[in-house]
C-alpha cells in the first residue's frame, strides 16, 4: 500500500513537471489541427504531418510525444444536373465544401505514464462574409492508458500491484471540441479537449482515482505585411485545465516570401522558444528549440520538436484565399 502510494505521487510529480497532462507544442501555429479539430480541412488542402518532440533532452522520463495526422476538406468536386420535369434545368454542386475531415494517432510519454491512441475529427465551415470563415469542430479520441512497469522496480514479486489494472494497460474514449475563425488577416481558435475527463483508477476502490482533467486553448494571430515579400506574425496562445494555472506562449514570427519563417516566443512558464522553418513545394519542414529558465536546464539538453509536412491541392479550386502555412 505505501509503494503504491509513493507511486502515486511520483505520477503525481511527473504530470506537474510537464505542466499539463496533454503534450506541449511549440510549433502550433504550423499544427493548429493538433490542438483544434475545427481547423481541420480549414484551407481547402489535403495535409499531413509528423511532429516529433523530445523534452528535457537528458532527464529521465521527460515527455516524449510523437504524432501523426491528415486534414481534408470536401470541396466542390463537380455538377449534377437536377431536372424540373418541363420547367428549366438546373445546375448545382454535387458538394458545397463545408466540410472537413481530419485525423491523427500519437504516442505519449510523461514519467511513468504511456498513452497511445487515436483521433478523429469532423468540422464545419461556413463563410459568415466575404474575407472571413466560421468554422466548429467535433473530435472522437481514444487512447490505450498504462504504466510503464520497466520505469518501476519492486522487491517483493507478490507486490498487489504487479497485477494492477494499469499495468496490462486500459482503453480510455473522450471527445475534444474547437471554434476556429479565420481570414486574410488575422485567426483565433478556442478548444477545449478532453471534455469526459476520461478517468484512469490506479488499484481498486480503496485508492485514488487519477482524472484527465479538461484543457482549454486559446490562440490568436495576425498578420502585419511590411512588404510585398516579407509578414510578420504576433502571436499568442494561452492554456490552461481545471488545476493548472493559464500559460501562454506570447511571440512574433518573420516570414519571408512565405518560404522561410523564424520565430521567437516566451512562454510564461519561465522558457524561451526559437523555431525556423522552410519550404519547397509540397514540403514543410519546421524545428523549434526549447529553453527553459527552470533549475532543471542544468541537468537537461533542452527541448527539441521538429515537423515535417506536405500538402496536397490544386490552387485553382481554393476558397477566396489561402490559409498561410
């Protein structure tokens, strides 16, 4: 009973470590669909990107997240002829390109904790005038929840706990949903994820139940051009759960002939965030460089995330404008 109560609260320990339950992302102005399921198939293209990201480079059991995802959109693919009997026929759009499909699996490493698992998205756009899109996202996600048992060494090989449930491991099903508007200029998102607070009970009844708490994300950016081939991006995003106090990464991005970006941004919990990336064609590549101002910077190598993306789409069958990438 007491191991597995020192247990708990190293579990405990390496969630308020990483500050959040869900993984941090440094680059998500380039993977907005990670944290909101309603920017699925918001810019028209087909897109898919992997995103390795490696905290505390050095610390044993620092966070580890890897994931995979795909974002489309249903557009206006072609026409159907409808026919009236004698009055005039009729040309209409077999799709009116509101909606949008994406999904993603990830793996996810913080401490003793391992979750793999799956999401898939559903959103609908719509155009509320000319220049700007409302868009509202529904996301099903389910994850495979355990223990690393090879993170945990007993003595005794009759532990209660070597049997435990989180051991084997357990499937955990939730839901995520997001507010995304866009336009030319700027765009804010609003999601929340997790909203069963999805809850994993460590042995039986007699001990305590550890619950996924909700996450809320709020982002907003927009977009200054001082020149015909040069933006600037402001940016900031805040997140919070229901016993994390709100942190919130606040930077400022230059891009260059929408091929080459550089970043910088803060983020309250006390780290310095630099990213760079570029692109060729269909290709994204993006790498960002954590570094904290925590004691803990003196035992680690720094965060390391990279992205690399490509997408697919025919610009002439595009909305009135293009999402920035």
């Amino acid at each position: 009973m007491r191991r597995l109560a020192f247990i708990s609260i190293l579990f405990t320990c390496s969630v308020s470590l990483a500050g959040q339950q869900l993984p941090l992302y440094s680059q998500y102005l380039y993977s907005k669909f990670l944290i909101n399921p309603a920017v699925a198939g918001s810019d028209g293209y087909t897109s898919f990107n992997l995103t390795a990201r490696e905290q505390w480079v050095g610390y044993s059991g620092a966070p580890r997240t890897f994931s995979f995802s795909g974002q489309t959109r249903i557009l206006k693919r072609g026409y159907e002829i409808k026919d009236k009997g004698r009055q005039r026929s009729s040309f209409r759009p077999k799709g009116d390109g509101k909606v949008g499909y994406g999904g993603y699996i990830f793996s996810d490493r913080n401490g003793l904790v391992q979750r793999t698992g799956f999401q898939a998205s559903y959103a609908y756009h719509m155009w509320v005038n000319s220049n700007t899109q409302l868009s509202m996202g529904l996301a099903l996600t389910g994850y495979h929840f355990k223990i690393n048992e090879d993170e945990i060494r007993f003595e005794d090989p009759n532990e209660p706990w070597m049997n435990n449930e989180l051991r084997r491991g357990i499937f955990v099903p939730d839901a995520d949903f997001g507010v995304y508007v866009l336009s030319r200029d700027y765009s804010i998102g609003f999601s929340t994820e997790q909203l069963f607070g999805a809850a994993a009970k460590i042995g039986d009844g007699g001990y305590h139940s550890y619950s996924m708490d909700r996450h809320y994300y709020l982002f907003g950016t927009y977009s200054f051009v001082p020149g015909n081939r040069m933006e600037l991006q402001p940016s900031v995003l805040i997140m919070m759960s229901e016993q994390i106090k709100p942190l919130a990464d606040i930077g400022l991005t230059y891009v260059f002939d929408r091929k080459i970006w550089a970043g910088i941004s803060y983020r309250t919990s006390r780290a310095i965030i630099a990213n760079f990336g570029v692109s060729h064609s269909n290709l994204y590549i993006g790498y960002a460089f954590d570094f904290t101002l925590q004691e803990i910077q003196r035992v680690t190598y720094g965060t390391h995330e990279l992205t690399v993306a490509v997408r697919f789409g025919d610009n002439n069958r595009k909305y009135r404008w293009l999402d920035r990438y």
